[in-house]
C-alpha cells in the first residue's frame, strides 16, 4: 500500500492499473545492510535484495568517478558497478517498456539511463540505448495521470531537458553542503 498525496493509503494494484502497459518502475530502497529493488509493472511486481547502502552507493560514486574522467573508464569495472545498483540478472527489462525510477539516497543523482546493461547476444550496452528513461519521487506519481489525460496516454512529442540541477555555488555553500549525499555536477554540465 502507498500513501497519495492527501495521506490516503491507495492499494498497490490500483496503483498497478493506473500505470501505462508499457511501463516498469524502479522503486529502491535502501537499507544499511541490505536494499531492494521493487520492479513494478502494471501485469506484476517482483523484488530483489541488492547490498547494502554503502554498497550501492560507493558502486555510484565510482560510476561517477568514472564518468567524470573517460580516459579512466574501465569497462568492466563500469559493468559491474551497474550491476551492484541494477542487480546482476536484468532479463526483467522488456524491450518494449519505459523504464521509470524512483531512487533513494544518493541513487537520485545518478543518470540512470548510462548504465550499461547486457543486450541479447551478453554485449553491454548503455540502458537508454534501448529504453526511455525517467524519474519519479514517489511510486505514487508514477501511476498518476495528468488532469484530463487517460492513464497510460502518451505524448506525441518529446523533449529532452539538460540541466544541472546543483545548487549555486557561492563561497560559502556548496552542493554537498545543501545535500550531503549529492554528487558534484559532472564536468562540462554547466555549459551545456
């Protein structure tokens, strides 16, 4: 059960039925020793038990790391810190399905979509390679529709927003002091 927006508990399957048919939301939440990742899809939900929260997130700071310096990508290493935080077996991802998150922790300022994934044939590949990826706060608006559009209604047009979303930095107040779990802006986001 989850709690709406007005504090009343809507059952997981009437959450489940307003999600769109091709849709699977990525619901974590971790814990000190270990952490679990909800799939949710409007057909089933299954879990999994991931390590622990200093786990998944030393997996997220070295993606980071990673990622902010490309001449020092290690493609296996990068391979397997997407598997800490995805879990080692993602054969639950259709190619056919929207995948949304709702993160946890310092999860949240991770681009979930350059996670590398194993395709068919085992070859990685980055997750928005072949899924759209987005993200939600809760799992409650995930499986909400906009005023007056049926659930499951998608939009014609799409947009990409590119922001960097850290606070401004002053000489007294940086990101990490606003959010201590919060990642520095990568490289070049500014300008871009």
């Amino acid at each position: 059960r989850q709690p709406d927006s007005a504090g009343t508990v809507k059952p997981v399957a009437e959450l489940q039925q307003s999600l769109p048919t091709h849709e699977t939301v990525l619901v974590y939440q971790l814990g000190t020793r270990q952490s679990r990742l909800w799939r949710v899809t409007r057909q089933e939900i299954s879990v999994s038990t991931l390590g622990g929260r200093a786990r998944l997130e030393a997996a997220a700071r070295d993606l980071y790391e990673m990622w902010s310096t490309p001449a020092r990508i290690d493609a296996q290493r990068e391979l397997a810190d997407s598997r800490t935080i995805l879990g080692a077996d993602t054969s639950w991802l259709r190619a056919e399905d929207n995948v949304v998150v709702v993160a946890d922790g310092m999860l949240r300022s991770l681009p979930f979509a350059a996670l590398l994934i194993a395709d068919v044939d085992g070859t990685p590949q980055r997750l928005a390679a072949t899924h759209e990826v987005s993200f939600r706060p809760t799992l409650l608006s995930a499986a909400t529709s906009h005023p007056g559009e049926p659930a499951g209604a998608t939009a014609t047009n799409k947009i990409l927003l590119v922001g960097d979303p850290t606070a401004p930095l002053r000489a007294s107040t940086s990101a990490l002091a606003v959010d201590p779990r919060a990642l520095p802006p990568l490289p070049g986001s500014r300008p871009q």
